[in-house]
C-alpha cells in the first residue's frame, strides 16, 4: 500500500477542500434561520478523514504512476460523492443513504438529475449544496480532463496533452500550474454568470446557485419547473450564453490569454458544436412547423436543444410532447454532447468528428483501392492509436449504455423510461423522457436498485468509461 501513498495523500486534500466547502451552506442557514447541525457535522466528519489520510501519508514520493493516476481519478469521485451525501443525510428532510447517494454523485458528475419531489420547499442549504456540488464537478473534470486524461490516453484524450513531454511522473506539478488558471477563468465566468442573472431579474441567492449549475453545465435548480420558473427570455438567453461558454474547451480559454485571439473562431472543434446547434435548431423547427399538434415556438426549440446537447439539463417546456421525432433527436444530442476538455460529458464532438472522417475513408478506399486516404484531426494526421481508441470508447459507449436499459427494464421501469435513463445517466444530461423523469418530473419514485443503477451510468460516463472499467481487470494490477 506503500506504493499508493501520494494517491490517498491526494485525496486527503480533496476531502479536506470538500470539508471546507460544506460550511459554506452554514452562512445560508444562519441568513435564513435555518439552522441546525447538517453541515457543520458532515463538515468535521469530512475533515476529520481527510486529515488522517493527509498526515498518514505526508512521506510520499511527489509522483504518480498510469496505474495510480487511474486509482486516483476513480477513488477521488467516488470518495466525494460519498462525504458529500453526508449533508443530505444528516439534514432535517429525512434522505435516505440512497437517495442521498443518488443527489450527491448527480451532483458531482453536473448530471442533475435528482430525487426531490418538491424544491420550493426545500432548506436554503440544501438547494446551495447541490449548486456548490455541480460548480466543484464542473470545475474538477475540466482539470482531469485536460492534465490527466490525455496522459491517461482514455477515449482518444491524448490528443489534448499539453504539452508531448509530459510523463506520468510530471502530471502533479503539471497539473498545479494548469488548475489555477482553470480555476482562476471559471470562476470568472461564474461571476459574470452571476451578475447578468441578478441585474436581469433574480433574486441573489437563485442568481448565485444557478450561476454554479449553469457554468457546470449540471442544470440543478430550485425550482420544480426548472429554468421556467422564471419565464423570463432575457434570463433564458444568457443561460444558453454561459452554457455554451462552459461547453467549450477550457484550453481555448487559455490560449486565448495566452496570445491566439482567432482561437474561438479557429478551433474546429468549436465551429463544429456550433454548427450542431445551428443544424439541430433548423430540423426540429422544420419538423414543428410540419407538426399540427405542436405549436412551434423558436425560444423553447433554441434553449432546450442546446440545454440537452450540452447536458445541462435546463427545461423551460414540455418537449416530450413535441412527437415521437423530437424524442429521438433529443436522445441523439444527449450522446454527442459538447467539446472536450469542457464541463459537458456524452461522446464529445472531436470524437464524432474523427469517426466521420474514418468512416469517409473508408468509403473512399472502397471506390479507390489503391488510394492512401490519411485521418487528420485540425490539419494534423491522427495516428491510427488515436482511431482505434476512439473507436473502442464509442463502442463500449453503447454496450454501457444497452446494458444499463436492459438493467434498468430488469426493474421494472417502462421502455422509455429505461432506455432515456440509461442515456440521461451516461451522459450526464439529468432529465429523461416519459411521465416519469421528464423534463418536469424527476426521479424519486423510482425503486432503489434502480437509483444505484443510474448512479453507476453517472460515474461511468463522467469518467469516460475506461477510467473506472480498467480497474477490474486484474492484469492491470500487476507490475
């Protein structure tokens, strides 16, 4: 266990930061006079463990290996989701473990999905924590997705690294001096976020929290009917600005500061999610306009196409009752997801990206066979590694995917409801379709099996799969 030291030394500060973090709702319960003992006592209780794995591993060796960076990465989102369900058990509103575990990791992965009924009626310190959990998920996979995945060489992410001399050996000082500008910009735009709800009419707190939710890309609101509550054009119009700012690649954002101001209009990654938008925004206006029992209505299309593709999970209306073609473009855009290296999870465009061009080849071989038709990502040729790992990642996308709906089904949900739960929790959207987890339903009613079952899609999908599935074969463990 020697060997694994500066992973538990790392995720003593990890739970040490949550600790923290949990006194933050304490502010809200003293300002809304609601206090009790929720926060203060999951607070020490995760202090209290993160500082022995702290101090009882302080003589590490400052290096992580591939095999620990892969513990690590699972172990760390893993351990949070469950000290920060804590707060949900130890409050007033009567959570179950599991229940609590569902909110919790829904949190952490910014999936949204949730388990309460009625969030009016909900104490202030809950409905911030939720908010507090997506805005540290958000900014924690956008650090692992871009210093430690692309070193990990999950799904294709290694054409993100950093820099091409960057072993695993290097990965934690790396990783200090790349997070602090990620923090630094994320936070900046939470900011924004923030200031634009409140002058456009919400209240401080709602402004605060769904400023979190909305960067994240997580969808958590306070209200029942979502971002609708509000029914307020302008509020919808900058929640799709700042959600498609969260869904773009955060290492555009750096290389903006560092000089390439063309980066946001250059970036082909960028210019092809944008191109998604405009495309899926014109079929489903096209296929409204067509619908007599639909009234078409452009802001309802614009928001939740882009809520659903970027995984937010946002609704301002019932689009499960726009037709059965509606449903099945929603559960497209609920896999293709956003950017890489972004708050969003699915697929990732640059992954789509690759497999058309590889499937294009290889149509052109068929009339050409003698052609030499070469796979290139933004000019560069793509290694044929590269293919065969973005190949694999989509494809074991799909088996996890057909394996949580004949799960779920196995429990007794409805073919729609399992089969848009198993999407909702792999790529970490939040609502699903039917009567049950709709745009304006949720998931409490749902047994509890099935609950352990989404939670499992949830880690797996924010994770990008081979993170967590890599640590069951046992030929991985060996030296």
């Amino acid at each position: 266990m020697s060997n694994y030291k500066t992973v538990f030394f790392t995720l003593g500060i990890l739970q040490i930061i949550l600790g923290i973090f949990m006194l933050i709702p304490v502010f809200a319960q003293f300002f809304y006079d609601e206090i009790d003992s929720s926060f203060f006592g999951a607070s020490i209780v995760t202090i209290i463990f993160g500082t022995l794995f702290f101090l009882s591993n302080l003589d590490h060796d400052k290096k992580l290996s591939l095999q620990q960076a892969f513990l690590l990465t699972a172990l760390s989102w893993l351990s949070i989701a469950i000290f920060s369900s804590l707060p949900f058990v130890f409050s007033n509103t009567e959570f179950s473990f599991t229940n609590a575990f569902f909110e919790s990791m829904s949190g952490i992965t910014t999936t949204g999905s949730t388990i309460i009924s009625d969030l009016e009626s909900m104490p202030k310190g809950i409905l911030l924590w939720r908010a507090i959990l997506q805005w540290l998920g958000g900014i924690g996979i956008i650090v692992m997705a871009i210093t430690l995945m692309p070193i990990m060489n999950i799904g294709g992410m290694q054409l993100f690294k950093v820099s091409n001399n960057d072993s695993s050996e290097k990965i934690l000082p790396k990783s200090k001096q790349i997070a602090l500008r990620l923090i630094y910009i994320y936070s900046i735009l939470t900011f924004l976020c923030a200031v634009s709800y409140k002058v456009l009419g919400m209240n401080i707190f709602d402004s605060l929290t769904h400023s979190m939710t909305t960067i994240a890309t997580g969808g958590f609101s306070n209200y029942n009917d979502s971002i609708g509550f509000f029914n307020s054009f302008s509020i919808e119009i900058s929640a799709m600005i700042f959600i498609i700012l969260g869904s773009l690649p955060f290492i555009a954002y750096i290389k903006f500061l560092n000089g390439n101001k063309k980066i946001f209009i250059s970036d082909i990654q960028i210019k092809t999610f944008l191109k998604i938008i405009f495309i899926s925004i014109l079929i489903l206006s096209i296929y409204l306009s067509f619908d007599n029992s639909n009234q078409l209505n452009l802001r309802y299309i614009f928001f939740n196409v882009i809520s659903i593709l970027t995984g937010t999970g946002y609704v301002n209306a019932q689009f499960d009752s726009w037709g059965g073609f509606s449903l099945i473009l929603f559960l497209g855009l609920m896999f293709i997801g956003g950017c890489a290296g972004s708050t969003t999870c699915g697929i990732k465009i640059f992954r789509i990206q690759i497999l058309y061009t590889f499937i294009s080849n290889q149509l052109k071989k068929i009339i050409y066979p003698k052609g030499i038709f070469i796979v290139k990502y933004d000019q560069n040729p793509v290694d044929n590694k590269f293919i065969s790992s973005i190949i694999s990642f989509i494809y074991m996308y799909l088996i996890v995917f057909f394996i949580i709906s004949a799960l779920l089904s196995l429990t007794g949900l409805d073919f729609v409801t399992s089969i848009s739960g198993a999407a909702t929790s792999i790529s970490n959207v939040g609502p699903g379709l039917g009567s049950i987890i709709g745009p304006n339903g949720n998931f409490s009613s749902l047994p509890d099996v099935s609950k352990w079952i989404l939670t499992l899609g949830m880690i797996l999908g924010r994770l990008e799969l081979f993170a967590i599935l890599v640590l069951f074969l046992p030929s991985f463990w060996r030296n």
